[in-house]
C-alpha cells in the first residue's frame, strides 16, 4: 500500500480577511482570529474558530481556521492549522529558534489539542477570546481536558497568557453559528 500524501488547505479567502497591515495591539490581534471565524461560518467553510501567529512587529506570520469536517481531519482545529501554516512558511519547526518573539491570537482558549502543541511550537505570547466554557456552553464542541494550573503550565515555559480579549465579540460567533445550523457543515 503506497504512504498517502497529508495535505491540508485553508479557505482562499484567508490572505484577503488577514491583509497586509501590522497589528499593533492585543485587541487587534484577537479582534483578527475574531473576524477569521466568522467569516469561516459566514462562509460555511468550516468551524467557529480563528487564529494567527503574529510576529513581534504584529505582522501575520501565518492565519487558520477550524476546518476538521471540510478536510476530514481532527487536528485540524485553528490554532493547529496557524501553527502548520507559520512553520511551513519559515521552514521551522520551532518558530522562536530565530530569537524573535511570536505571538499566536485565537478567537477561542485553546482546546487540549491545541494547549499541547502550543508547547512545541515556539510562541512567546497567548491570546485568547472566549473561554472554553462559553464554547461548551454555546455550543456542541467538547474542549477535553486541561491541567488544573493550565495557564501556570505554558507560563513555567516561557508562554505568557491573556485572555477574555474581547470576550463577548467572541462568544457572539458561537450564537451565530448556532443560529447557522453549524452542525450542518
């Protein structure tokens, strides 16, 4: 049997939503990851989620979105596709090796998927929207488990956390994607 080629892609609309332009502050960045999830329900091109790995200067390194049921994929959740997109594009599989810093933005607090890689993947700084108890209240999607001291856990390595960035704006897309009949996509 002939090892299958894994290929993931990303909706072609991504480049246009993310821009050009640097994003200077932490409520630019998550308003971003905010935006790329709407737009991916609003689109029905996958899930209610977005992220972005930012560099120190705010420039978009890479973006992603949720798109485990278009590709038939479980890991292929936000954070995950922004980490896969930001590595491919620097040709790292750490992206802080080069000494810089990087940031990664997510419309929703990482699922335990998505907490585990952010061990490896080399960012400095975590963003977060909504909590994963508005998600599992909002909304179907199980976010498994974390540690009791998740948040102490990723800052023993060197990873700051802020989260509840705009909290409601985030939460606002799991309602619109219940009242898109997300499960139908």
């Amino acid at each position: 049997m002939p090892v299958p080629a894994i290929t993931l892609t990303l909706p072609d609309w991504i480049d246009e939503e993310v821009g050009s332009r640097a994003y200077a502050s932490d409520e630019e960045r998550v308003a971003l990851a905010i935006r790329l999830s709407r737009r991916n329900v609003a689109e029905r091109t996958g899930g209610p989620f977005g992220a972005a790995v930012f560099d120190e200067a705010g420039h978009v390194v890479a973006a992603g979105v949720n798109r485990v049921m278009p590709e038939h994929c479980s890991v292929a959740h936000a954070e995950m596709m922004a980490f896969l997109a930001a590595q491919a594009r620097t040709k790292r599989w750490r992206l802080n090796d080069d000494g810089r810093r990087y940031t990664l933005a997510t419309s929703a607090q990482p699922c335990c998927q998505c907490y585990g890689a952010s061990f490896w993947a080399g960012i400095d700084e975590l963003l977060i929207g909504a909590r994963s108890s508005d998600v599992m209240a909002l909304s179907e999607f199980d976010e498994g488990p974390l540690p009791a001291d998740w948040i102490g856990e990723l800052e023993k390595r060197g990873i700051a956390v802020r989260r509840d960035i705009l909290r409601d704006e985030a939460c606002d897309v799991f309602r619109f994607y219940a009242q898109m009949d997300g499960a139908s996509y």
